[in-house]
C-alpha cells in the first residue's frame, strides 16, 4: 500500500499552522506521530492534498509541571509522558493508559493529541483523560479556548474541534492528597489490539472516617465515546471505601451506565460482564493506592 501524492509543510509556530490550515481549508490535514493518519492515508480511509506536520513545533511537546497542575502538550509522545516523573508520581492511571499503546515503536511516535483527535472509542489514553478531569485547549487564529475532555468527544472519530482549530494540549489538575487511581485495559492479545473493554477509575477518601469523598470512573470501547460511569460514581459518594461497595458499583456500571454492542472482538454480555470486573478491579487498587 502506497501512501497518496500531498504536499508537505512544516510550519516552525503555532500561528504559522494555522495560517496554512486558514490557506488549504478541508484538503489540508495536521500530522503529529502520523499512526493514524498514515494508515488512514494508505487504506483511502481518507484522502488530503496538504500534509501541515507538527513536529517542528517544539511547544507543542512540552510536558510542564505547575504547582496545581500539569500542561501536557498535544504533541508529546506516548514514551515522554510515561518517561515524565511527574506523570509518574502524579497520573498513574495516565501512565498505565499510554504503556498500552501499541508497541516501543508506536509510542515513540504516537502523541497524545492524535490519540484525543483519533477519538476511538477504545482509545487507551481516554479514560485516564476523563477521570483526571483533563481540560482540553484549543486553538485558532480567533483566540483560545479550553473544553472538558467528557464534552470533546461527539462519537466515534468525532469532536468538538472545529476545522480552523489545533489542539494544543491538555491541562490535568493535581489529584488530591488521600486519592489514587489506576486503569486496566483488556484486549484479545496483550498488545497491538484495540480494547474490548477498558476502565479508569479514580477515589478519594477520608482516611479518618473511611468513606469515599469522591470517585470518578470512565468506560471505554462500551458506547459511542469513552464515557463517565456517572450512577456508579453516585453511589460510591460517602459509603465506605471497601469491597462490598466496589463490587457494587461495578454492578452498577455494568447494568446502568455502559451501552455496549456486539462485534467480532466480543458480545455485548461478555463487554458488560468485564465492565463490572475492571471496575471493581480499577477502584480496589486505586483505593490501595490513596492509602499509601
Ligand atoms: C500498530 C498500531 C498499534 C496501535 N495501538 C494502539 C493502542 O494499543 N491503543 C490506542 O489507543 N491506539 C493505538 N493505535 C492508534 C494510534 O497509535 C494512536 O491513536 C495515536 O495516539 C495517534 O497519535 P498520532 O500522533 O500518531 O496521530 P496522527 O496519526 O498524527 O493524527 C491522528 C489524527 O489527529 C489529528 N491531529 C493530531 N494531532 C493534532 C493536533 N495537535 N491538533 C489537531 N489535529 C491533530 C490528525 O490530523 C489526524 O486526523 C495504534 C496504531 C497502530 C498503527
């Protein structure tokens, strides 16, 4: 497979992208790691006769560490981020989400921009996004503006970017002392496959009292986006940071919360079963890990 003829530019700033998007409109397409687009590009999934590349944009890559939170870049590669102390010390669940990508080679080059705009469903850094609360910033040649990561994705392959847009990266508050978080992602093989269930989880709790201050649970491959598993975090809010109330709430993802299909990866039963597994699997250990 060949990829098709396009012209290549490598805008140097943020303001020169988008002046070449603004120029090319609909037949131009920004490239970051390229592991979806040149696939895409190959199989005719998608066709483009200018190829604006983001690598030469050095700020694009940034991982910054500010006191109440960290900025990561769109264009950070998958190896940065799990490299990042602060990610590691901070965002273990993001840690876990991107060490699933693909292999050494794709996190090399795959960022986490492209696998936010990829917006699959499945997509192994999404979760961790979502119980982080991770704010989405965008820009255009009219100004900025951020977005809650749960409000980015519209379905599959679909955001809330707009065409004259670029995605600059990714805004995580620090998560709050007493809190913990972990992501476990199950596919048919152990890597190089897209997910047939994959779940994040996030609790806080009082180390006084025991009971859940808060809790934050996202689903992916089990609906249209990644979703949040809303009544199951509702009923964790105030019991008592235990089994008994994991396993509940994983009852609740499974029967309330997911929407999942059949296909050739896995039932729709099968998705739902795994949905309450992974969930009370995810928050057990996220709860191990606020204790520590
Ligand atoms: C062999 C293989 C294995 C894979 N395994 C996994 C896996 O296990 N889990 C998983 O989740 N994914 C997997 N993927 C998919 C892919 O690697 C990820 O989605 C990756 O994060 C995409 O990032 P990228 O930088 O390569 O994006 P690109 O391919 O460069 O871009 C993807 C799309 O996003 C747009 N885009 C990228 N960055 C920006 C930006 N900053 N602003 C605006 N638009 C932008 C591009 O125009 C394009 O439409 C795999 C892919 C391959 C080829």
């Amino acid at each position: 497979m060949l990829l098709p003829k396009f012209e290549f530019h490598e805008p140097g700033s943020i303001k020169e992208a988008l002046e070449l998007k603004k120029k090319w409109g609909s037949t131009a397409r920004f490239l970051a790691g390229g592991t979806d687009l040149l696939v895409h590009l190959k199989k005719k999934i998608i066709t483009t006769d200018h190829i604006i590349s983001l690598q030469r944009i050095e700020s694009l890559a940034r991982i910054t560490a500010h006191p109440d939170f960290v900025e990561i870049g769109a264009c950070a590669t998958m190896a940065a981020i799990s490299e990042t102390p602060v990610i590691q010390a901070k965002f273990s669940a993001l840690k876990s989400g991107v060490d699933n990508i693909g292999t050494h080679l794709i996190r090399n080059r795959a960022t986490l921009g492209g696998n936010v705009c990829n917006a699959s469903p499945a997509g192994d850094s999404l979760p961790a996004l979502l119980i982080y609360k991770a704010l989405v910033l965008l820009e255009s040649l009219d100004g900025k503006r951020e977005v809650p990561i749960e409000e980015f994705f519209k379905g599959p392959g679909k955001t809330d970017m707009k065409a004259d847009e670029i995605l600059t990266g990714f805004r995580l508050p620090n998560p709050p002392v007493h809190s913990g978080a972990h992501y476990i992602q199950l596919g048919k093989r152990k890597s190089s496959e897209i997910n047939v269930v994959n779940v994040a989880s996030f609790l806080e709790f009082d180390p006084k009292t025991k009971k859940i201050i808060d809790a934050r649970i996202a689903l992916g491959s089990v609906a249209a986006t990644p979703i949040r598993s809303l009544k199951a975090e509702a009923l964790l809010k105030g019991k008592i940071a235990e089994e008994t109330s994991f396993y509940e709430a994983g009852e609740k993802a499974r029967f309330e919360d997911c929407k999942p299909i059949d296909d050739f990866r896995g039932s729709a039963a099968y998705r739902r079963a795994m949905v309450g597994v992974l969930t009370k699997r995810t928050l057990t250990t996220a709860f191990k890990l606020a204790g520590r």
